[in-house]
C-alpha cells in the first residue's frame, strides 16, 4: 500500500520531534524554540503537531 502525503507529513513530524527530544536530553539544546525564538504559540503549534503526528502513526501502525 502506498503511502499518502498525510503519512509521510507525519513521519517526518514524528522525527523532527524525536531528535529535538534527543537534542533536550543529550545538551539540553530546544531546536524548536531556537528555531521559533520568542513566538512562543508558534512553538506550541509544533509540540501540538508533533504529537498528532504521533497519535495518527499509532493509528497507521494498527490499521489493515
């Protein structure tokens, strides 16, 4: 089955969360909020898509 824009929009969204998690850990270095500086519900916006992303790739990963 071939993979729609949706799923890959959501993988990537799901690594870039997964190694800005890794970057926190490891150097405790926020790349979003590098990234996003001040605008702050812009930051929000992508903690908030990062986890749809990871809801919807549960939901791919169980799907026929």
């Amino acid at each position: 089955m071939a993979k729609s824009w949706l799923d890959w929009l959501a993988l990537v969204l799901v690594i870039v969360g997964g190694l800005n998690w890794g970057l926190v850990g490891l150097f405790k270095f926020d790349l979003v909020a590098t990234i996003f500086g001040s605008i702050s519900w812009l930051q929000n916006l992508v903690y908030i898509l990062v986890g749809l992303a990871a809801l919807y790739l549960i939901y791919y990963a169980y799907k026929k």
